[in-house]
C-alpha cells in the first residue's frame, strides 16, 4: 500500500486503511501473523487482546 512510504512497520504488519479527518489522521494496521506471543509471559495466542485508538 503507498502509506507504506510514510511509515516505517517491523515485518509481519500492513497498513489495512488511512483515514484523514479534519484534524486527525487514523491509520489502521494488522499483523500478518496466525498468532503472536505474549511479551511478559511468552504464551502463544490467535486471539485480538486490545486495540488502541
């Protein structure tokens, strides 16, 4: 996706939408991985923990 030009992502991300608003700019991105470990406990998971806005 061109926003890619603008952003520096580690692999395993994509930009999935840019949204520009009057003064705010929302950016939505995804890992492209099946499932991500925890970075206190190490444990594997495929489920969405939180979101951040």
């Amino acid at each position: 996706m061109e926003g890619s030009l603008l952003l520096s992502l580690s692999d395993g991300l994509v930009i999935e939408q840019i949204c520009r608003q009057e003064k705010q700019i929302i950016i939505s991105v995804s890992s492209t991985a099946a499932l991500a470990r925890c970075p206190l406990c190490a444990a594997a998971s495929e489920s969405i923990h939180s979101h951040y806005l």
